[in-house]
C-alpha cells in the first residue's frame, strides 16, 4: 500500500533542533518534488519547503537560515533539519510527493512540532 511516513517530532524548547524524515514506500508513479507543510494550531496547512527530483530547493521566508531539506533518493526519504526553533514553529508537520511530470500526489500522516513558548 503506497504510503508517506514521516518521523523525528517532539517537544523541543526553543532554540533546539529536530530532524524530520519522511519515507515513501509502495508508491507507483515516479515522484518529483517532495514537500514539508506545517499546519499551526487553528490555522491551514502553509507550505515550508521543497525539493525537486534534481535537487532544486525552495523555502518559506520564516525559516530560511534555520531549516535544510535534503533529499535521498535512493531511499525515497526526504528530511528536515530544523534548528533555533520557536514556538511559531509548532504544528503537525506533513510530507508530500508529487507525480515527476503530473499531478498525482500523496501524504503523510503528519508529525507534531512542539516548541512551547
């Protein structure tokens, strides 16, 4: 059955660090970009950062300097290094994947980010 799944959320003060993984497993279109939301509590989903097939990268402002997605490919597993937190870090992080031309997608269950303020 394809799947998302991600790891690595907790509870972490602020200034701390987290690394996020996110696995994907059974999927049958070949995947392109791969993307982290963050959904804050009361809030929609808001893209953090992405990363294509070949390495291109993007970032939402509010975490440029602090957080690095990188990308395996030969284990279909993209990750997130979030350092010097904060508490409007916090939220269930979600990984995506997209179709490599298309428009198929799939998601994670999420993982949740506490940084208590």
């Amino acid at each position: 059955q394809a799947h998302l799944r991600e790891s690595g959320g907790g509870l972490v003060q602020p200034g701390g660090s987290l690394r996020l993984s996110c696995t994907a497993a059974g999927i049958r279109f070949s995947i392109g970009p791969m993307r982290w939301y963050r959904k804050a509590p009361g809030k929609l989903h808001d893209l953090v950062a992405s990363i294509t097939h070949d390495g291109t990268i993007e970032y939402v402002d509010r975490v440029k300097g602090r957080f690095t997605i990188s990308r395996d490919n030969e284990k279909n597993t993209i990750y997130l290094q979030m350092n010097n937190l904060n508490p409007e870090d916090t939220g269930i992080y979600y990984c995506n994947a997209q179709e490599l031309g298309g428009s198929q997608e799939t998601w994670g269950q999420g993982t949740l980010v506490t940084v208590p303020a």
